[in-house]
C-alpha cells in the first residue's frame, strides 16, 4: 500500500508482520529484496509486530544514516505512563 502526503515523500507498508527484534540492517534488507525499493529514497517505510502494538519506521536522512523509530500503539483508555 502507497500513501502520499503534502510533504511530498511517499509511505511504505510492509504487507507482513515482522520480527520486532529485527535491526535496522534487517528492515534494510526488508526493503531492498521484500519490497524492491531503495531505502535510501525520500520514502518512511513502516513495519508492524504481530501483536500489532508496536510499529517501526525507518527513513534517510540525507548524507546520514538511516534512522529508526519505535512506536508503541495506545490501548483506548489506558492511562499514561511515562
């Protein structure tokens, strides 16, 4: 699935559940032979657990390397807990 937005970069899905002890040199490899796109484009690639509670995102930044996110999705009523 492709989104796009005013920010002008696209948004990738893997279509799978991934392993979430997966490192970014993996999610790499998940985007250049699952996918057959280039990592380093003006793209944010998204990659959600099985349980659904956790996603992670990678994306370039310019001459750096590539960055990683780790979310974690709020349960509807839950209280904060930070």
């Amino acid at each position: 699935m492709i989104l796009t937005n005013p920010f002008q970069f696209k948004i990738f899905l893997y279509p799978q559940y991934i392993d979430m002890r997966k490192s970014w040199n993996g999610l790499i490899g998940l985007v250049q032979n699952g996918m057959n796109l280039d990592p380093f484009e003006k793209s944010l690639f998204v990659f959600c657990g099985r349980s659904q509670r956790l996603i992670k995102i990678i994306y370039w930044v310019r001459s750096l390397r590539l960055r990683r996110r780790r979310h974690a999705r709020r349960e509807a009523g839950a209280a904060n807990s930070y």
